[in-house]
C-alpha cells in the first residue's frame, strides 16, 4: 500500500503571512492523483486542491498552490495571505489513477495549522 | 456541486442498540462511497468502501457483521451499527466520488455517543 508522510504535527503562522505544509508519500506508479483537504473545527472534510501526476503544472487556488516535485515524491501546500479562517487540521492524500488497484484514498497523518491574528 | 449530506449529527444510544447512518449525494450520483472512522486529533480510517448494487470491501480488521453498509442506490449509502458498544463511540465519516471522477466529496460526519 502506498503511504503519505506529513512531517509537521503543527504548524502556525502569522495572519497574512505565507505558509508551507509538507507532504511526501511512496509509491511505485507514475499516474496518481494528489488532494489536500482541510478539516476545520467543524470537522468537515473540505477539498483545497488537487494535482494530477501527468501534469507538471503545479496547481493553485486563490491562495493555494502546491509545489509537486514527482521525482521527489514531494507534494507540498502553500498558502499565502493567511486568514483567520484557515486554521485547521490539513491533510494530504493519495489516490491511485490504476483501475485495477481500486480508488481509495491514502490519507497522511495530518498538520495542525494555527493562524496568529 | 458535490455536495455530500450525512444523517444524523448526532446520536446518543444505549450499549445494546443499533445506530443507522445515512449518507447520500445531493447533487450528482455516486458509484462509489466510503466510510471512515476519525477518532480525535487523528487521521481518518477507512473502514469500507461500497459500489451502488453490490456488497462493500471492507478493510482488514473491520467486522463485516458489526458494521453493515447497504449502497442502495446511486445516491444513498448506510452504514448500520448493530449491537452498539461504547468502544464503537467515534466521528464517523462518508464520503462519494462521482461517475469517472477521481475526486472524494465528504459528508459532515456523524459523532456517535453509545452509553
């Protein structure tokens, strides 16, 4: 089974500052797919972006954007102009593109942001 | 678009009784579901994954007898507690993929309480 490393437990950054979230994950197939989620308080699961391995293209949303560096196995999140509102448990997940090794997600552990006002 | 509900929030039960859970697709029809188990500050855990018509896989160490999922249509699955336990108490957790979409849309949750 593949499995998704997220190093940071807890994170905290300074409102309007920028932040970077870390993800590495192992796996031997080159098609896959890469999510982050957020989960606020609420408990929510919400989707923040997400990152097709046949692109090079790094994703972005607003104030999301990921960093993707395949050969790395490395998919981090970054995000920029902190708000209040993006305080949260973030978590990265993997997805096989293989039809035949079924579509479920491989979640990391998690990293705790807070955001300072 | 890709909105997941989940029914209910909240359920308190007597250790004994069995608890239903439903989750359905809002707004589009989902093959596949899945259901997970969030226990606090922790990861989520997949407990079983259904496609609409046939019987869930579910994850080594889950007990198939305990936890009965029934994906009945493209828009409804239940995840039925039986003989509910306190150990059983967590946040529990369905989510849907749409038709050829890669993407996992997850409910609210439901946090159960078993006395």
């Amino acid at each position: 089974a593949q499995t998704v490393t997220q190093s940071q437990p807890e994170m905290s950054v300074q409102e309007a500052e920028t932040v970077t979230l870390s993800c590495t994950y192992d796996t031997s197939e080159s098609d896959y797919y890469l999510f982050w989620y957020k989960q606020p308080p609420s408990r929510q699961m919400i989707l923040v972006i997400r990152q097709e391995a046949y692109k090079q293209q790094n994703a972005t949303e607003n104030r999301f954007s990921v960093n993707f560096q395949k050969a790395a196995k490395s998919f981090s999140l970054k995000i920029s102009d902190s708000q209040l509102g993006d305080a949260a448990m973030y978590f990265c997940a993997y997805r096989s593109a293989l039809a035949d090794t079924g579509n479920q997600f491989y979640f990391g552990t998690g990293t705790s942001l807070t955001v300072i006002p | 678009g890709a909105v997941v509900s989940q029914h209910p929030s909240w359920v308190i039960c007597k250790s004994g009784t069995s608890v239903k859970i439903e989750c359905r697709s809002l707004d589009f029809q989902a093959t596949t579901m899945f259901w997970y188990r969030q226990f606090p500050k922790q990861s989520l855990m997949l407990m079983a994954t259904s496609n609409e018509g046939s019987k869930a896989t579910y994850e080594q160490g889950v007990e198939k007898d305990k936890f009965l999922i029934n994906h009945a249509s493209l828009t409804l699955s239940t995840l039925t507690v039986t003989s509910a336990h306190p150990e059983d108490s967590s946040f529990y957790i369905c989510s849907a993929t749409p038709w050829r979409r890669e993407t996992q849309y997850f409910g609210p949750g439901t946090r159960l309480l078993v006395l």
